[in-house]
C-alpha cells in the first residue's frame, strides 16, 4: 500500500478511536452490576463498540506489519520524528494488550481502569495520526513538486528529457521512458522508501546538483543499499526525479541562503548599534566599583576566569572583547559598559 493509501487507513484509525471513546463514555454512563460484573447498558451499543474496536485493532495490526519491516530495514539512526512514532504506536500496543486482558479475564477492574485506558488510547492514536498523516497528505497533493513548484508540469518533463541525454546514464537506460509524469512519480516512491532508510530526506535535498552528480550520487548510494537493494532501473527513476526536482531546490537553497545573510547583516547591524557603548572615550571610575560592575555583568555568562586565562592586552583588545560580548548577547546599560572596559584597561591591558 503506498503512502497516501496508508494515511487514509490512518485517518480511519483515528475516527474508529475517536468513535470507540465516545461510545464507550455514553456506555460508562449506565449502571454497572459489580456484582454481576454487567453493565445495563443497551445490547446494540455494546455491540457497536466491540465491533469499532476489533475494526481498531485489525488496522493497528495492519499498520504494525507495514512499519515494523521498514524500520528493521533502517540502516541509520532514527529521525527523532521516527522515534516518536514508534513509541507511541509501540505504546498503543501495551494499552490494547492490557484492555483486552481486562475485559476477557480481569472483569472486576473494568468500571475502573477501562475508561482510563480506552481515553490514553485515544491520546496515542491522536499524537500517533498528527506525526504521520499530514506529512503524507503534504505529499500527496503536493505532488507536482517536492516543494510546491512545477517539477511535474510538461515543460519541466521536455527540460529533463534533454538533460538526461547529457546526465551520464547507462546506455541501458530508456530516456524517454525515464522522463515521463508515471516516471517521476515512481522514482519520488524510490525515494520515500527506500532512499530514507539511509538518509534524512532533509540530507537529500539539502541542496541541487548537476543532472551528471545525482545520477552518480544515487548509484554510488545505491551500492552501499545491502538489505533493500535499489535495482537499476529504480536508480535511474530517482536521479531523474531528483533532477526533475532540481529548481524548486534551487530556490529552496537560495531562500535558506538569504535568510541566513539576513540573518548575519541583523546580526551585525545589532553589533554596529551596540559598538558606540564601547567606543566612547575611556572615562575614569573608582575601581572598585568597576571591579563590581565586571564581575556582575560578565558572571551572567561565563566564569570570570575565562578572562584570566587571556586576557586582552591592550585598550583596543578590551575594547573588542566588551564589543564581543554585547554582540553575544550581552545586555548591560552603557555606563555598566564603560565601567568593565575601565576595569579590563586598568587591570589587564599593558597598552594604553
């Protein structure tokens, strides 16, 4: 079953546990014989939720056999998104295991642990459904592209077509067949299943290549694939998805790029108002006091012995470092400033 087929079944899991709740909170509400061990509630009821919960566990059954192969076939560290996954649909288990034990054998705990039980099972199922579907679903209908472009329309299918003639592929390999709407499809597929199971996808599409280095990337990669090999023709599929996808990665790249050099002019345009507290002509304060002031404000952040192991030998040095430290995120007012550089200059500087 491919992906967005799985995220349907997933949404289903989640109203069959959504419905499981809610009838069996409507049920808790009737007397309960503690004697008889029998609830009065009405026999169809009942009956409507045993059936919405065997519904439950024959999909979670389902979901474990399509999970468990797939991460015992992981040959790296678990994205923390997997990790989180795993242990609720791991944790989801226990709870069924326990209910049913509950129900079938130890009947005296039901009018007291059942609800608790069946309410954390929803929990689970709701966190288990919220970490997964929406990234399938993000898939599915942004399946034109990897990040929402056009990598599936016609003009991007003729750009690859005459790349993958000068892209290095096998003289095995059908060009044609290769750049085709089913084929990108099918090579994003190869990518999703089996490609993550060495890599963050977030690893992958890092950045664009060259149609001749993703296709020697995804053979070279596919050399190292020992329990889910990657067969030829599924190679030369995703070099030519990831090749299709190439320019939504570009401008992905080139907006990361961006907002990092925004990132860095902010930052030093942060520095640039802060650097006139620095820069003021070296007034004269009581030592002591200035002695006070330095190691209040510098212990907010490190050991004052950071200082001593090297300390700044001139008035500029200490100039720079107190620049340093307000660029670092130091917050102080502009005599408190003034009042450490004194100190530096005064204490540790051997030029004026």
């Amino acid at each position: 079953m491919d992906t967005f087929s799985n995220a349907i079944l997933g949404i289903l899991f989640l109203l069959l546990s959504a419905a499981g709740t809610f009838l069996m909170y409507k049920l808790w509400g009737y007397p309960f014989d503690h004697e008889k061990l029998k609830s009065s509630a009405p026999p169809g009821l009942m009956r409507l939720h045993h059936y919405i919960g065997y519904a439950y566990g024959i999909i979670y059954i389902y979901l474990i056999s399509q999970m468990v192969p797939r991460l015992w076939s992981y040959q790296v560290e678990f994205p923390a998104r997997t990790v989180a996954h795993l242990m609720l649909g791991m944790s989801i288990g226990v709870i069924l295991i326990v209910k049913i034990s509950i129900v079938k054998w130890f009947k005296h705990l039901e009018s007291t642990l059942v609800p608790f039980l069946g309410t954390l099972l929803f929990v689970c199922t709701f966190l288990l459904i919220g970490l997964s579907v929406p990234f399938a679903l993000k898939e599915r209908f942004l399946e034109r592209s990897a990040v929402g472009g056009t990598a599936f329309s016609q003009e991007n299918i003729e750009r690859v077509r005459m790349l993958l003639s000068r892209a290095g592929l096998p003289g095995g390999a059908n060009v044609e067949d290769l750049a085709t709407f089913r084929s990108f499809k099918e090579g994003r597929d190869v990518l999703l299943s089996k490609c993550v199971q060495c890599h963050d996808l977030r690893t992958v599409l890092v950045k664009p290549r060259t149609p001749d280095n993703w296709v020697q990337t995804v053979s070279r990669m596919a050399e190292r694939s020992v329990f889910n090999p990657i067969s030829d023709d599924e190679q030369w599929r995703v070099a030519t998805y990831l090749i299709a996808i190439s320019p939504d990665l570009q401008k992905g790249f080139q907006q990361k790029k961006l907002q990092e050099t925004e990132a860095v002019k902010t930052k030093q345009a942060i520095a640039e108002v802060a650097k006139p507290a620095v820069d003021v002509a070296l007034r004269e304060f009581d030592l002591n006091v200035a002695k006070q002031t330095f190691e209040a404000t510098c212990t907010q952040c490190h050991s004052l012995k950071n200082v001593e192991r090297k300390p700044p030998g001139s008035a500029d040095e200490a100039k720079a470092l107190v620049a340093r430290m307000v660029d670092n995120g130091l917050e102080a007012e502009q005599v408190e400033l003034e009042q450490v550089l004194f100190y530096l200059t005064k204490t540790y500087s051997s030029k004026p």
